[in-house]
C-alpha cells in the first residue's frame, strides 16, 4: 500500500515485538559470541527499536556503551544523565539544520530515555542501537522514582517524564 507508513505497519514488517519493562519495540538483529568463553558477554550486539507516543524509552542504565541510530519517523528529544546529576538533552532526528543528530553515543553508567519530541507527524519514530561489549540483561537497570531522589530537583523533574511507561502506571 503506498503512502506513509504507521507504527503499525513498522513493527509488523520488521518482526519486532514489546520490550519488557523498558518500553517500544525491538528486535535484536545482530549477535556476535564472544570469543573468550571466559567473558560473559556476547562481543557485539544490534537491535532494532521504534518507540511512539504511547510507549517509549524508560529511563535506564547501562554498563556498557550504547550507540543510538535514527531511521525513520518523528524527532526524538534524549535525555543523558550521570549518577550525580549532570543532565544532557539531546535531539535525534534528521533536521540537522535544527540541531538533531542521527547518532549520538550514550557512556556506560549514566541514565537515559528517549521520547518522541511534541507535534511529530509520523507518531513514532525507528532507531537502532550497537553495544562493544554486547548487551547483558544482568547490566540493565530501569530507573525508579526513588532513583530520581538524591538528585537536583530540576534534573529529578526532567527525568521523571522519561520513566518507562511500566512506573509510571505503577504511580498512578
């Protein structure tokens, strides 16, 4: 069918499915074994990654590097911050007139989430991400409203928009 395609329509001819506790929707589409049997972890991972008006990227921490890669779709507003509390936003998009980026790196130990930006036209918007070391469940951390305590109360407030959509029902 020509014309737009939907979030929808995404997910449904990239195979991908609901990412548990995090929010969106992924696929992981490269898993390269490490070569060390003594490492625990896969050497490289990739993965697809839509996220929407209704379900994006919870804030979350990682103890490894992530890069991000924007595709397709709506402009996304990323927030980075470290345990201490110096925030980072950052845009992701392909207006880079405006000041967005189509790839952007993430350091290992700091908080992040992404949501679209206000006013998009497509309601969602396709990235991928690449770990060197690869992804480990062990090594994710959603965060928590208590995470956001001992932090500034202005970075506590901008993070708190960026908790996987999983608290934020928890909070209601």
């Amino acid at each position: 069918m020509p014309g737009r395609l939907t979030a929808g329509e995404v997910i449904d001819l990239l195979g991908l499915a609901p990412m548990p506790g995090e929010g969106g929707f992924f696929r992981r589409t490269v898993l390269v074994p490490n070569a060390d049997p003594a490492l625990d972890a896969p050497a490289h991972t990739a993965i697809l990654y839509l996220i929407s008006g209704e379900t994006w990227s919870g804030l979350h921490m990682l103890q490894a590097n992530e890069v991000f890669h924007f595709y397709l779709g709506d402009a996304c507003r990323m927030v980075v911050c470290s345990p201490d509390g110096v925030l980072e936003e950052r845009r992701l998009g392909t207006d880079l007139r405006s000041g967005c980026q189509i790839q952007t790196m993430v350091p290992a130990g700091t908080w992040q989430g992404t949501r679209l930006m206000d006013g998009g036209e497509f309601g969602f918007a396709l990235l991928g991400t690449t770990m060197t070391p690869g992804f480990r469940r062990d090594q994710f951390r959603l965060a928590l409203p208590a995470d956001l305590e001992s932090l500034p109360p202005n970075v506590a407030d901008t993070l708190s928009e960026f908790l996987s959509p999983e608290v934020c029902s928890f909070r209601s």
